[in-house]
C-alpha cells in the first residue's frame, strides 16, 4: 500500500503550501471530509516512481481545551496515529516557539518517524535558520521553502527511504482484490460476515501492511476473492467480530489496493457528504466502483423510490457504477453485487481494439460533430487504448485543447456503449497532432537584385 505523510505544525507555517507542493497543484483536495477531520484534507503525492498519500493537517494547538481548535488538535493527533511518517513543519523566520516545543513533545510519543521541515528559509542562511530545531531532540532539521519548493524532494526523499519501490501486485495473480468501504454504521462487517459465513472457506486473516487493515481470503462460484476489510474486523475463535472505527487513511490506502471498490450506504439515512467524498476518491483512484444500498429490506416502496431519486441526484457522477438494493443482514442481493464485482474488473481490464476504436471515434463525429470554438473547428482523427484499469482511450487529432466537457462526456458515453463499459471510470486524453513545419520559418524568397545603373 501507498505509505502517509502527515504534516504537522502550528497555525500559518506554510503546511498547506507544502502539501500543494507535494500534490503538485492548488486544488489538490482529493478528499476533504468534513465534521470528521476538521480541515484535514488528503491529496496524491509521487516521487519518481513512489506514490505516496499526503495529509494537510489544521492548525495544532495540543493544549486547546474546548472549541475548534481542540477539535482540529484531536484530528491531528488521529492522523498522527494513522500515518506512517510525520512531517513536522515549523517556520524558520519566526523561530522555535514555545508552541513548536509542546508540538514536538507530543511528536517523540507517536512511535514514528519524524522529520522536522524549517520552511520560509529561503534567502537565508540555512545552518543560521535550523541552529535553533536542534533543541526539538528530534534529528536533524532540513531547511525548505514550500514555495519555491527548495529542498522539498530531498525532505520527501528521506521520508520515503525505508520504501522500496512499488510493485503493482493487483495484476500478479487471478485473485480478485475486493475493498468493502462505506462510513461506519452502514453495514460493512454485516455484509464481509455474510459472504465469509455464507461459503465458509475462510483460510485467513492476515493484517495488511497498514494498521488495521485486514485481508480475508475466500473464494465464491469457483473464483478467489481477497476482500480488504475496513471496518476493523478481528478474529476471536470462530466468530468475527467488528470495531466499527473510522478511519479516512486507512479506507484511501484500501481503496488504492483494490481491484474492484464496493462503497456501502445505509438506505435508512440520507446521503452525506462523506458518502460523496469516498466515492469521489474512488473515481479519482481511477478504481471500478459497485455500489451496495444496505438495509433495504422492510421499507415501502414510496420511500424505496425517493431514495433512488435522492441517489440519482446526489451522485450522478457515479452514473457509470451499477447500484444494488440489499440486505446484508439477510443475505439478500449479495449473489447479485459479486456479478457486478466480477463485470467491473471486467470492463476494468478490457483490451479495445484501435481498429474498433477508431470507428467509434469516426461514427460518433458523423452523428455529432464538435463544436467550433472561434476560428478553430476541432478535428478528431484516430483513437486507440493507452492503459488498462481504468481504461484509457488516447484521441488524436487538430485543435483538441478546444474540446468543451459536454463533449467529453458525448463521447465518454458512446465508448462506454459500444464497449459495455459499466463499472469503471474511464479517462478520455486529447493528444494534439504536431506540424513538424509549424515552428520553420518560411523560406525567404529569391528576388534578384537590380543592378546599380552605370553612372
């Protein structure tokens, strides 16, 4: 799994413009969960071929007793608990505070590894800057300017040392990688402990590199599965029990492990914004997605029809995921969402032939052609496949960086027709044809001269 980096620190040392830094661009919130970690945002972070997760933390006030700031200090001390490695973000034109003193004393309990980063250091003298960390006993501090993102690699470097370089495993084996991931309550352990109790086949239950992540292999209708459990579940003899513990590091991580993602909703409560945030994560992971409505057993059908409005509505970008209606508590729908687990991985990893491509391409301009933007009318030539889970679909031609999103989505939805593409997001790149003569300069032309006239 992908290690975490938590940044830590005082209000206004630069964490934020760090972790922009590290995300590689302004509006990097991937997943911003709010009421749960109070300005406690998560974003994508790479390094060469090392993908990381990064995790801006608010504002740490360890002695705030009430109010925002004690709550934003607890999320902090849960992120410190989750993450892999911290980094301690202090400023170096202000100096060590007595603030940065109680921070760190906090820091040496967690039983990580801590990096102490001297920000806004740029311009000055870095052994004069850093002199004054040394007394946080807590190694060597490295000067860095989150703005002008000096020293920021080498700080990243030796945060992510311990690493090796990742192997992709979900493609090694023909066991299907199946994460279960939903906020607490909706009925996660319910439905891993019906399916497991179901087939009885369990073999093990091995915890997964990352704390508390659990794996559970077993195998259905003749297929191995290995579902990531994100709810907790433990072992105690032969009955499994469940710590129902939310933990937004711990569901990322599963999410980037998984093959297929299956998001459970509770159908007795409304669709919250931490429901979207997980599934807009999922979709942003680029993962194929079922989605399980639990508890829908006992309601009647006028309520059963609003929530499939409400649904609809408040996650319409999920419109290329298949939704089930199930019980888990009953074991009711659960045959039906392991179809669709199978079918998105499926589509997921299906090989499209740039032949069959291309002539989508061509028939879906015929029946609608782009629109002109200015002087420049759009022209799409050829397509062919450029990855695999999620799909991708290269388009080539002129003048593509005109291409509106309502068009995107046009032709999004005529690949996703024509190739049976349900269950998994698929990306659409517009790679611009290059005139190799565009950048020469016209040859100048060969006038004669006159000659001067005899005088």
């Amino acid at each position: 799994m992908k290690p975490s980096i938590v940044l830590v620190g005082r209000p206004n040392v630069g964490k934020s413009t760090l972790f922009n830094r590290l995300t590689k661009t302004r509006d990097a919130i991937v997943a911003d969960i709010p009421g749960l970690t109070r300005d406690r945002h998560y974003g994508h972070g790479k390094l060469g071929s090392k993908p990381y997760l990064v995790i801006d933390t608010g504002g740490f006030e360890p002695l705030a007793k009430d109010g925002i700031m004690h709550e934003m200090a607890r999320q902090t001390e849960q992120a410190i608990v989750e993450a892999d490695v911290i980094i301690f973000v202090v400023d170096g034109r202000t100096g060590l505070t007595a603030q940065d003193k109680e921070i760190a004393n906090k820091l040496r309990k967690a039983d990580r590894p801590v990096f102490v980063a001297v920000n806004k250091s740029e311009g000055m003298n870095r052994g004069i800057v850093i002199a004054d960390f040394h007394e946080l006993a807590l190694g060597e501090p490295l000067g860095i300017s989150a703005t002008h993102g000096e020293g920021v690699r080498a700080l990243v470097e030796l945060a992510l040392e311990p690493y090796p370089e990742p192997e992709d495993d979900r493609e090694k084996d023909d066991v299907l990688k199946v994460a279960i991931v939903g906020r607490p309550n909706v009925g996660k352990s319910t439905m891993i402990n019906a399916l497991l109790g179901e087939e009885r086949v369990i073999a093990f239950d091995q915890p997964g590199t990352t704390r508390d992540a659990i794996y559970v292999d077993f195998e259905r209708g003749g297929r191995k599965y290995t579902l990531i459990d994100t709810a907790g579940l433990r072992r105690k003899g032969k009955v499994f029990e469940t710590i129902e513990k939310f933990s937004v590091i711990k569901t990322l991580q599963s999410i980037e492990d998984a093959h297929v993602v299956v998001l459970v909703l509770d159908a007795r409560q409304d669709i919250s914004d931490q429901d979207a945030h997980i599934a807009g994560f999922v979709v942003e992971s680029g993962r194929a997605l079922v989605v399980a409505v639990n508890k829908w057993d006992g309601l009647d059908p006028y309520v059963r029809e609003r929530i499939k409005g409400d649904l609809e509505r408040k996650l319409k970008f999920l419109d290329f995921a298949k939704f089930h209606y199930v019980s888990a508590l009953k074991g009711q729908g659960l045959e039906q969402v392991f179809r669709s687990v199978d079918a998105a991985y499926k589509a997921a990893t299906a090989n499209l032939s740039t032949p069959q491509l291309t002539r989508t391409l061509i028939d879906a301009v015929a029946k609608q052609s782009p629109p002109r933007h200015g002087i420049f009318r759009p022209k799409l030539r050829y397509a062919h496949q450029g990855g695999q889970n999620p799909p991708l679909i290269v388009i080539h031609g002129n003048a593509l960086e005109h291409i509106p999103d309502s068009y995107r989505r046009y032709l999004e939805h005529i690949f996703r027709e024509v190739f049976k593409l349900q269950g998994t997001p698929l990306r659409i790149q517009f790679n611009v044809s290059h005139n190799p003569f565009a950048d020469r300069k016209p040859p100048e032309k060969n006038r004669r001269k006159p000659k001067p006239e005899d005088s």
